[in-house]
C-alpha cells in the first residue's frame, strides 16, 4: 500500500484498513509463534502500513482542527 493510497482515503476507510491490518498483524504473530508463519517480510510490511495509516489518521486530525 502507497502513501498516496493512504492519503484518499476517507476517515472511515482509514478506519477500517486499520483495524484489518491489526487482525493481520496478530494472525501473522500467531503463525510466527507456531512455526507456521511463510511470508516473514509480511510482518514488517504490515508494521509499516499500521504506521502510515496511523500517521495520515493524525495528520488529518490536526488539519480539521
């Protein structure tokens, strides 16, 4: 996912991409837990993307207010 993507969402959809990138996130440390986790560059991609959406969320805020 592209900053520019991140950057036309909505505050909803931000919402929504964040809170699946959560659940991503914890499948993901789950299967690296057990031994089953294939795609291990997945982890930081997913880490990086909670960080843009979170980044964009508060940038927006600010800009509102």
């Amino acid at each position: 996912m592209t900053i520019e993507d991140i950057r036309r969402m909505t505050a909803d959809q931000l919402g929504d991409e964040l809170l699946s990138l959560k659940k991503e996130q914890f499948n993901l440390r789950f299967q690296g837990a057990t031994g089953q986790l294939e795609k291990t560059h997945r982890v930081a991609e997913v880490r990086r993307d909670i960080a843009r959406i979170k980044t964009v969320m508060r940038a927006k805020q600010v800009k509102a207010s």
